[in-house]
C-alpha cells in the first residue's frame, strides 16, 4: 500500500505585486525530482480583501495551465472568513487516500 503525497501551496492573492515571486518559487518547487507527478493544490487567500485576484487571473499569473505533468486544481479561499474551506477539505479528502 503506498500512500499518495500531496503538496499545497497558498498564495496572497490580494498581492498582486508579488505573485511574480509566488509563481517562480512554485515552479521552482515543482521542478524537484521528489515531487514528480504529485497533485498540486493551490490556495489563493484573502479573496474577503478589495483588489484581490478572481480565480482566473491567479491561474494565468502563476502559470499553472503551463503545469502538465500532474493534476493541479485552484481554489479561491478566504481563511478569515472560511469561504470555500469546506472545498478544500473535500479536496484533500478524496486525494489524499491511500492507494493500493
């Protein structure tokens, strides 16, 4: 039985002048050997603050359609308010189960 690794990533999407670095950092992450193929959950927080990125925009501004080689998904999360947290949940749940 082997059980499937998960990486998370959350990024400040009412940040838009760093999400540049948000992007590099992850890609950069991603180009580890270890982390082939592992699903990738990205998390763009405090969407509750004016200004914030829409889900489109965080998908294009951190090249994730650019990301292939492994299931990526994108939620538009407010932690504060608990917007959308309940996806998420069910998110890792249904990945996060062992494989045999």
């Amino acid at each position: 039985m082997a059980l499937l690794v998960l990486r998370n990533y959350v990024v400040d999407a009412a940040d838009p002048d760093n999400i540049g670095i948000s992007k590099s950092e992850l890609h950069d992450l991603l180009s580890k050997p270890s982390l082939n193929g592992i699903p990738l959950l990205v998390l763009g927080n405090k969407i509750d603050k004016p200004g914030a990125l829409s889900k489109h925009a965080l998908t294009e501004e951190m090249g994730l359609k650019s990301i292939t080689d492994r299931e990526v998904c994108c939620f538009m999360i407010s932690c504060k308010n608990s917007t959308n947290i309940d996806s998420v949940i069910d998110w890792l749940v249904k990945h996060s189960k062992s494989k045999s």
